[in-house]
C-alpha cells in the first residue's frame, strides 16, 4: 500500500499529511485575517470616537465664545446702565436712555403666541401624516408642502404678510372695535405661526412612526377605536418627542428677525395689546445697528443680543427638564 510515483516525491502515505498540514495553515491566515480585520475595526472606531470628542468640544468652545464676545462687548452698557437696563420702558438713543423691557415683552409675546397658535396644526399634521395616512401620494403631497415651507425665506414670509396678511388683519381689527392698524404683535405672531409648523410638525411625525406596533394592535385588541388609542397609547409614548418639538419650534421663533421685521410696527412702545404694534430684541438689533454712532448705544444694542442669548438658553434648560420629566415618567 506504499506504492509511490516513480520520482517517489508522493506516497499514499504522504497525501493525507499534506492535506491536514494545509488546512491548519489555512485556518492560521483566516485566524490572522480575522485579527488584522478587529484591529482596523477598533482602530476606526477609536478614530471616529476622538473625532466626535473634537466636534463636541468645537461646539462648546464656539458657544462659549459667543457669549465671551456679547459680554465683553456689552460690558461699556452693563457698566453704564446697570440692572436697570433690563426693566426699563424707555428706548430714546437721542437721549441715552435704553431700556430693553418693550423689546423683550414684545419678542416673548410674539413667541409664544406664535406657538400657541401653531401647536394644534402642528400635533395635528403629525397625527394625521404618522397614524392616518402614513403612506400614497396625498400625505406624501402634503410632507413635502410641510417641508417646504422651512425652506421658504424668511423675507418671502414678511412680504407676503405686507401684502395679504396685514389688510385681512386690519379688515379683523375693524370688526372687533380696536385700531385698525394691521401691524402689530397679533400680524407677526401669525407669521411665526406658519413658520414653525414644520418643525414640530416633521419631529411628532417620525415620533408617532416609531410608536411599537404591538402597543397599538393590542388596544385594538381590547375594543380601543382609533382616537382612544391616540389619546392613550400614542400621545402619552411620544408625549417628550412631541415636546421636544414644540420646544424646537419655540426656539426658531424666538430668533426670527426679517419676516417679524418687516411686520410688527417697529414701535419701541410696550405693546398695549397683542393688536398694537411693538418691536423685538432681534428686529431692534437689525434696524438699528448700523445707525449706532455712540458706544454706548452700539454696547446696548450688543447687549440685547446678549440677554436674547440669556433667554433662549433658560427656555431649552426648563424645556430640556421638562422633557427629561416626560421621558422618566
């Protein structure tokens, strides 16, 4: 049984030798393959980690040095008016009086009337695009007109709101007894209202999508109809991403200069009503930057910049608790 070949290079012997010899050499490259491959997959994934670390503490050195730059440059405003900045009534640069308390009454009433408005349009396209209709060409349609309507500059908002809004306002103020001037706090916080739609709007849709089908199905199991089991297994699972939208929403509202610009009267009057015309801190800061020819004057309009910066970031802190509270319940 030893037979060989005449060159006697080969046995019968010999052959099944070979065989196991190269198959464990060639479990030892796979073994070594399989090895390179983790050590370039945890190098990468080292690599990718450091990186987000860079980009985060970008982002905070950038945030930081914002609020460095407002308050150095606000500091001849802080040293010259005080505390008193903030609560007075007046804003007369002829006279070097300033007093920031008409802007921001006048941005927080915008702001949050604007949200008011827009919350119910705003759960409800979410509803209805992310439960009723998640899928065909309507809601498609209609997403997309959603979408659209973030990208729409906001210049283009505040001249359609010369054009249309303001006659249908004023035509309203008419009927219901109070000046008709068109302009105002109700005019701007309309504006915004349509601005911010998509933002809460877009974030509650993907939010209701996400919802576990098993949830659903298992109230439809128990005798639920379609708006209980909105109103007890879909809004209160989503309620911190709805939230969390809103807050999104509040936050673009509170910034928005051209379109409220172009449409809130630009008074810096306190508003008697949400009717009368006012001013916010960002349409302020844009009319009159350029025409600051006095350092202090140029320091307080800075300084709004400042205190806007200061609000926006105790709002997200008190919606950030909010939702921190939502999502642990």
């Amino acid at each position: 049984m030893d037979t060989s070949f005449e060159n006697g290079s080969l046995t019968r012997s010999d052959l099944p030798l070979r065989v196991i010899n190269s198959g464990k050499s060639l479990l030892a490259v796979n073994a070594r393959q399989r090895i390179r491959r983790s050590f370039n997959q945890i190098r990468t994934e080292n690599i990718f980690k450091r990186s987000l670390v860079i980009i985060g503490l970008i982002m905070v050195i950038l945030v930081l040095g914002i609020l460095l730059t407002l308050v150095i440059q606000s500091l001849p405003s802080i040293k010259s008016l005080g505390l008193k900045y903030l609560w007075g009534k007046v804003w007369d640069p002829v006279q070097d009086i300033y007093g920031a308390w008409p802007f921001l009454l006048g941005t927080l009433l915008t702001s949050f009337l604007a949200l008011i408005i827009s919350i119910a349009f705003s759960i409800s396209v979410a509803i209805f695009l992310g439960e009723y209709y998640p899928k065909g060409w309507f809601p498609n349609l209609l997403k997309n007109t959603v979408e659209l309507i973030a990208a729409v500059p906001s210049v283009i908002y505040g001249f359609w709101g010369l054009a249309v809004l303001v006659p249908i306002v004023r035509n309203f103020e008419t009927h219901i007894g109070v000046e008709p001037v068109g302009v105002g706090i109700f005019s701007s916080s309309l504006i915004l209202a349509v601005m911010i739609i998509p933002y809460a709007a877009s974030l509650g849709r993907s939010m209701i999508q996400m919802v576990p089908s098993q949830l659903k199905e298992g109230a439809y199991s128990l005798g639920a109809t379609r708006w209980e089991v909105i109103r007890s297994v879909v809004l209160p699972y989503t309620k911190s991403g709805l939230f969390a939208g809103v807050l999104l929403s509040l936050g673009r509202a509170l910034g928005e200069t051209m379109a409220v610009t172009m449409v809130i009267g630009n008074t810096s009057l306190i508003p008697r009503n949400i009717f009368a015309p006012g001013n916010t801190m960002a349409s302020v800061i844009a009319n009159e930057f350029t025409e600051a020819d006095k350092p202090v004057y140029l320091s307080a309009l800075i300084e709004l910049g400042l205190v806007l910066f200061l609000v926006t970031v105790v709002i997200n802190l008190i919606g950030k608790k909010i939702i921190d509270r939502f999502t642990n319940e």
